[in-house]
C-alpha cells in the first residue's frame, strides 16, 4: 500500500469579492495562489519530519490540477460591514519523530490578531493534549508563540481577514496548509 505522507508544507491565505458565494471563493483561491488545483479538505496532523516552506516554494512543486491535501480554513458573508475571518494554526514538537496539528478557525467579527491567536492557541492546546501537560502550556511573549517544557519547538498561524465593502457583494477569506506529497 502506498504511503501518503507529506514531505513538505506551506501556508496560504486569500481574499475574494464577486456576486455570488462561489465566484468570491474562487477569487480567494486565486489570490492564495491554489486555484488551478483540486482542494481535498483532510484533518488536522503537522507529519512527522516534514518541512515548513515558502509559499512560492511550495507553488514552484505543482501542476495544475493536481490533487492537493489541505488543511482550509474558509468564512464568507454578503452582509454589508460584516467582518470574516479564516485562521489556520500550527503547533509542531521539539521530537520532529512525531506529529503536530494544525487546526482551523472561522469567525465573525474578529481582527486577523484576535483570529490567528485563537487558532495557534487550538493548535497548541492539541498537541499538549498528547503529552497530557494541558495545563503547563504558557504564552512565550518575546517569541511570540506556545511552550510547554521542550516538547514544542514552535506555534505559528495564518490568518485572513475582510470586511463586506458592497451591498450584495460576496466576500470569502481562505487560509490553507497545503501538504505536499512526493
């Protein structure tokens, strides 16, 4: 049976307006760069071993219509005014022989800080889930990240954000941790 895990990962993130829900995901894919793919949805585990890298690293791997294993986060409104926001976090362990997470987070309402915050802080928590130290996880405030006694080596997450401009226009955000299998 072949193996299926990825070897390498980036994160993406967009926006996109038009007049109805799904041409405004489209333009958000297209501005995160993963349009010309096909998107399948996966949960929520940071492989073991595999390298974060640069997005235009990441793009530079692919064919169009190749099928991708994502991790996406996703919120859309037409609402006039309405804020929405799509966060991915990310929480990998200090033994890279083992898994992180990544998780996703959707909200109304929220800034790109308050959204990224809460989807790092769900990563995080995750992962000292595994170890069962929950309660030892603290917020590092000059690296800017998540620690728990050398079990991990870093938190991090990417966000999107907009505001509905447009009576009746559609407004989507997208984030995405794109894995990447050879």
């Amino acid at each position: 049976m072949p193996s299926f895990v990825a070897k390498k990962i980036f994160f993406t993130r967009g926006v996109g307006r038009g007049q109805s829900q799904l041409q405004s995901f489209e333009e958000a894919l297209r501005d995160g760069g993963i349009a010309p793919y096909n998107l399948v949805g996966i949960s929520s585990i940071f492989p073991p071993f595999a390298e974060s890298i640069s997005r235009e690293e990441g793009l530079k791997l692919l064919n169009p219509g190749q099928i991708l294993f994502t991790v996406l986060a996703r919120n859309s409104s037409d609402e006039l005014n309405r804020m929405v926001s799509a966060a991915i976090g990310y929480a990998i362990p200090t033994d890279r022989s083992k898994w992180g997470y990544l998780s996703e987070h959707h909200s109304f309402g929220e800034t790109e800080k308050v959204a990224g915050f809460f989807a790092e802080k769900l990563a995080a928590e995750m992962l000292a889930s595994t170890v069962g130290q929950i309660d030892q996880l603290k917020w590092n405030e000059e690296n800017e990240e998540y620690v728990l006694q050398d079990k991990i080596l870093t938190t991090k997450n990417i966000c999107s954000t907009a505001v509905v401009m447009k009576p009746g226009e559609w407004t989507t955000v997208i984030s995405a941790a794109v894995l990447i299998v050879e």
